[in-house]
C-alpha cells in the first residue's frame, strides 16, 4: 500500500476514535413542530407533503404546482433555513423540495 493511502487510513482511524456521534434530540422535536405547520400549510394550499424520519435525520418532501413562502409562516421558514441539504428538481410542471435535516453532532471524546 502507498505510504500517503497508509497515512489516509490513520487518519481515518484516529478520526473516528477521537469522535462520538451525538443525536440531538432538541433539534429533532424543533424539525417534528415546524413539520405539523408546514403539513397544515400544505394542505391548505392543496401541496403533497411528507416527511421520512431515520435514527439520526429527517427528510421533507413537498411537491406541488407553485410554492410561496412568506414572512407570515415562521417555521416555514425556519424549516427553508435550517435544513442542511435542499434539492430542487422540476417534472411535468410540478415543483419537488427535498429538505434534509442531520440530527446529530460530533462530540469531541
């Protein structure tokens, strides 16, 4: 093996014995309020809207025809700015959000 592939795996390794993995409950019960509004928004405005939850992320899918987002919905906006992953996409004249959340920290051991 090539001396810097050796020195890549060290470091690896080090990395992951220096480091825990911390699942931040706080931020997963702000992720679940803002989703009941969001939910609530999306119905309303007759939007497709659905949210997948893992052991340490949320993901929100909305897909609909036209999305506004205004200053009268707080955690709608909270939700657009604090996802650590947005994708965009376009299909058959339909708008498709895919918001992903990482609910966990690295805590130095």
């Amino acid at each position: 093996m090539y001396s810097s592939n050796k020195i890549f795996l060290q470091k690896i390794l080090h990395f992951q014995s220096s480091y825990k993995k911390k699942i931040s409950r706080k931020r997963i019960q702000q992720i679940r309020s803002c989703y009941k509004e969001l939910n609530l928004f999306c119905q309303e405005n007759k939007l497709q809207c659905g949210v997948r939850c893992s052991r340490n992320s949320i993901s929100i899918r909305i897909q609909g025809a036209l999305l506004l987002i205004s200053d009268e919905i707080p955690k709608m906006q909270w939700l657009f700015q604090n996802a650590n992953l947005m994708e965009f996409n376009s299909s058959q004249g339909m708008i498709q959000i895919e918001l992903w959340f990482r609910c966990w920290n690295l805590d130095l051991l």
